[in-house]
C-alpha cells in the first residue's frame, strides 16, 4: 500500500502501512537532508522515526496523516534540528543576580570574545616564543598582564580558583601542616569544602581559634617545625556578625616571615579594583593583599574580575615558581580558550576609565535604579499587552545581588516587572505562575526569572538591549493562547 493510498483507507493507520527505512530516504524532502546533514544522521534519526511510528500504530493511536511524505520529511527534519541543537544556550537573565552561578557567571567583554574567536580561527603561540622561534610557556600569555596590575613578581593561572587553592597547598603544604581559622573553614557551591581541599591537597589541617574569634596569639601557638604555611580564606559568601575577631593578613605577615613559613591568603571573589569607588562594598583585592605581605595570592577571573573561567595565583617569585613547577599543575592548566579570552579581559584593566563601558560585569554592577528603571519602563507596556487578559503586569522597585559567592548578602537598588496571574483566588497561582516561567523559558532565547510571593519577578538590571525580549513577545503570547 503507498502512502498516499493509506490516508484513503482510513483515519488510522496500522503497521502495515508504515514506510521501509529506505524507502523513507528516498524521499526527495528527505534527500535534501541527507545532502545537508549527511547519510549516517539522517538514517539513525529516520530508524528512531520508524520505531516511534510503530508503537502508536500498534496503540491505535496513528492519524494517518502522519504517513503522508510531507508529513514524514518535515517530522524528520524536526528531529534532526533537535538532535543538532546544542545543550548550551544563550539566556536573558532577569533574575537579579548579576554573577550567577547556575546562568555562566560573568559575561564576557566584547574585546574577549573578538580576541577568542581570533586565536581559535587557527593556529597560534599557546606555547610557542615568536622572538626565539622556539618551544614557551603558556604562562607568560597572561603573567606580564597580573604581575602589572597586581603587583606581583610572578603569576601563573589554572582552570578554577578551587584548583588555585588546591594547587597552592599541595606545592607548598603537602605533606605539612596548614594553619587555617577555624571561623574561615568555608563551603562554597557544591559542598566544596575548605577541609577537604586542604585534605586533597596533601596538607595537614590546623584550625585555630574559634567559630567567631581567632586572635595572633593562637596562630603563634600553633605554629611548629612541621607547619609549611598560614591560610587565610575570604569569607565572601557569608558573614558573622556581634561577636567577632579575625587576623588580618597585614598582621599574619611579619608573624609568617619570623618564624619562615608562607602567607597564603584565598581572596575568591576575584576583584582588581576598589569596588567602593563605584558605590559598591568594598572587597580584599590583590594588590592590598600582596602589599600587606602575603606571599601567594588565589582569585577567580569568573566573577568580579568579569573574565572567564579561571584560578588566578600571583605573589613571590620563590612561591609562583614552587607552584608553577609542582605536578600537579599540568592536570590543572588552563587551555588556549580561555587563556585567549583572561588576557584580553585583563588588558581592559589597562584601561581603568573604561571598565564601566567595556565590562558587562561592572556595567551591570553600576547601574543606577533610574537606569534600569528606564530599561524596565521600555519592556512594560509591550509585555502587558502580550500576556493580558490572564495576567497584570506592574513596574516595581527590586533589589539585586552581586551574587554567586561575591558578596551574596549585599543588594543593589533595581527596578523590574512584576506579573501576576488574574485570578478570583489564589488556586491556581502557582500553576499559572509556572506556566508563565516556563513559557518564558521556552522561547528561542530563553528568559529567567524568579518567582516570589506569588508572582514572577523580572529584574531588568543586566538587560543592555531591550529589543530581544521584545521580538519575542509575539512567540510567547501564541505559547500561553496555545497552553
């Protein structure tokens, strides 16, 4: 029986009436994918198509329609597009949270993405010195850069700054003991956790103090012929409060050189400028750090520093060099990519009147309620008429946060739209509130937002551009008429 002659005999069709594989790939719409994606995918897709079509014909359950050769082609290019399309998407995030954490972090600057799609368009020095013609290190792509804006004397980079830690302590600790407040045994994403980075690394936890006061005297205590270095962790992702004493690292450090062991101080945040500068609170960078005397300094280069992906370490020559040298550092090293996308990220520093226009991060960051206000204002109207009748949607005040470890209890004044489902009671709220975000989720380019006290939240802060959310506005009405 052919296809066509299939739809005559009836609403439904059987097992009988579905096509051969080859059948199938010999339609010409299907020869046109063939000739576009290749023999191997467009055959695996079509035996998965078969076997879909099979089992709703066994249940009774096939409109024969479907058999149709248009029917057939265009299903299969559907499931080839979805095969193709890929896991990581773009998203517009009007969640509030500038650095977040589950959304990719910071945003790369323009002048990073350039340069890193540059470098990979083919060859290039990774490890390769232009002036000798000889074998380099993939170091010194990045080290002039941090040792200039730092300070340092040396630098070197790895994938993360959990590795930077881990890296510092198994080069210089392993084996020996690690003295650590006991008020700065941090946990950051994941249940990583401080302890068990010093226990990775070979290094033998020393906690000093209390959960809320560590004084010098105790870190003088503690110290012993076994002790290789004192730690000091930035506790960016949470604060004590009342009761409370720490050692800062410009009093650990002539206690560090006396009795000759390290000063290794964790900044994690990653800053490289005075944040109170800009009106916002102030965070440890490295340039303090090291000035205070610390001998290693660790940063990420993924959240205030607004680069990609990173483990920054920068301090003493003998230090770096201990670290840099360590095995373990060749299963931690960063890859051409984001190598490309740190150094042209860092060469904005050496520009520092135009890090609030050339940084998303510190864009973001800086923008003043009335100015994200304004953005919030554009959308508003456009964005009620889309989602009315079922729901109102409202201008408000919010409040954002820096966000993924970086100083999560601070907030920012923001401004958004508020939308909340017009209903006679609150059954249902939920439900339609759900609907809504995941509507907003499905579009091309995706939207986030957060729900709370019944009704979905969305923070304009980090939106340069307005009109991607508005284009797809017409999309995401057919969505809800269709839900």
């Amino acid at each position: 029986m052919s296809l066509d002659e299939s739809v005559v005999h009836g609403s439904k069709a059987t097992v009988k009436d579905l096509p051969s594989i080859d059948k199938l790939l010999r339609l010409p719409s299907v020869q046109g994918l063939v000739s576009s994606h290749g023999h191997t995918l467009v055959a695996l897709e079509a035996r998965a198509q078969v076997d879909n079509l099979r089992a709703q014909a066994l249940a009774g359950a096939l409109p024969a329609s479907a058999l149709l050769p248009e029917a057939l082609g265009h299903m299969l290019a559907g499931r080839i597009a979805g095969r193709l399309a890929p896991n990581m998407r773009r998203v517009i995030n009007l969640t509030g949270t500038v650095i977040h954490t589950n959304l990719g972090r910071a945003v790369l600057p323009q002048a990073a993405i350039d340069h890193l799609v540059a470098m990979m368009a083919g060859p290039n020095n990774l490890e390769y010195e232009l002036a000798r013609g000889s074998r380099g290190d993939r170091d010194s792509i990045v080290e002039g850069l941090l040792c200039e804006i730092t300070g340092a004397e040396a630098a070197t980079v790895v994938n993360n700054n959990a590795a930077a830690v881990l890296l510092s302590l198994a080069a210089l600790g392993g084996g020996r003991e690690a003295i650590v407040s006991r008020g700065e045994l941090v946990e950051i994403g994941g249940a990583f956790r401080m302890p068990d980075v010093m226990a990775s690394a070979g290094a033998h936890m020393v906690e000093v103090g209390t959960t809320n006061r560590t004084h010098l005297a105790d870190y003088e205590r503690a110290i012993n012929e076994r002790t290789a270095l004192l730690l000091k962790v930035h506790t960016s992702n949470y604060a004590v409060q009342g009761f409370t004493s720490a050692v800062s690292e410009a009093e650990l450090a002539p206690l560090a050189r006396a009795r000759g062991v390290a000063l290794v101080s964790d900044l994690g945040s990653g800053s490289l400028i005075d944040m109170g500068k800009y009106g916002l609170p102030q965070e440890p960078t490295p340039q303090q750090m090291l000035a205070a005397g610390c001998d290693v300094v660790t940063f990420s280069g993924d959240k205030l520093l607004g680069g990609p992906q990173a483990g920054l370490i920068v301090g003493s020559k003998e230090f770096v060099t201990r670290i840099r040298t360590f095995p373990m550092k060749r299963a931690l090293r960063l890859s051409k990519l984001p190598l490309a996308a740190l150094e042209a990220t860092l060469r904005l520093y050496l520009q520092p009147e135009l890090l609030v226009r050339d940084l998303p991060t510190l864009r973001w960051l800086t923008r003043t309620q009335e100015q994200v206000g304004a953005t919030a204002n554009a959308i508003l109207t456009p964005l009620r008429e889309a989602l009315a009748p079922r729901y109102t949607v409202t201008l408000e005040t919010m409040v954002s946060q820096i966000g993924s470890g970086s100083l999560p209890i601070d907030r920012l004044p923001s401004s958004g739209l508020a939308i909340a489902p017009n209903l006679s009671s609150k059954r249902g709220m939920g439900t339609a509130l759900d609907a809504l975000a995941e509507a907003l989720r499905a579009l091309p380019l995706p939207v986030i937002g957060r729900i709370a006290d019944d009704r979905l939240l969305l923070d304009c802060r980090c939106v340069d551009d307005p009109a991607e959310l508005l284009r797809q506005l017409g999309a995401l009405r057919a969505a809800l008429v269709e839900a």
